[in-house]
C-alpha cells in the first residue's frame, strides 16, 4: 500500500503550495495539495480529491463525492488506502 511518505510534491498554485498526484494498481489514484487556497491549508493539513483511471478528479466513488478537506498526513494516507481498493 502506498502511503503519505511516497507522495512527490511539487510546486502548485503559483508556489503558494504544493501538490502531488499518485496512481495506484487499480487505476485510481489521488490528488493532495496544501495550499492557502486548499482546506485546512493555511493551518499546514492537507486536502485529498480521487482520481479516475483517466488521471481526472472524479466524485462519483463511495470513498467521497467532493474533495476531503482539514487532513494530517496520517489520515491522508487513511484515505490513500481506501482509494486502493476500490
């Protein structure tokens, strides 16, 4: 399983944050970003939207039909994980 320690964030938002994109064995994958913008970014957690096997965000999983905001690393990788086995 993949886990927040293997995501690879770049620059985002014009470098007022970051983001890192992951894809997993089933073909979905994750979008996470902190940013000022994002939620709970101004107080350092994270926000985590599924993407579909196309690389697209997608609401339309049982794991969340928006974006999960106000995340820490570990309950970002908790969502990471729900994501993997769809």
């Amino acid at each position: 399983m993949k886990t927040f320690k293997d995501l690879e964030f770049n620059s985002f938002n014009h470098g007022d944050g970051v983001q890192a994109k992951i894809m997993f064995e089933n073909g979905f994958g994750a979008s996470v970003v902190k940013s000022s913008f994002s939620y709970g970014g101004k107080n350092g957690l994270y926000e985590i939207a599924v993407l579909d096997t196309d690389g697209e965000l997608t609401y339309d999983t049982y794991v969340t039909n928006d974006v999960i905001g106000h995340l820490t690393p570990e309950q970002v990788t908790e969502t990471m994980a729900f994501i993997q086995v769809l």
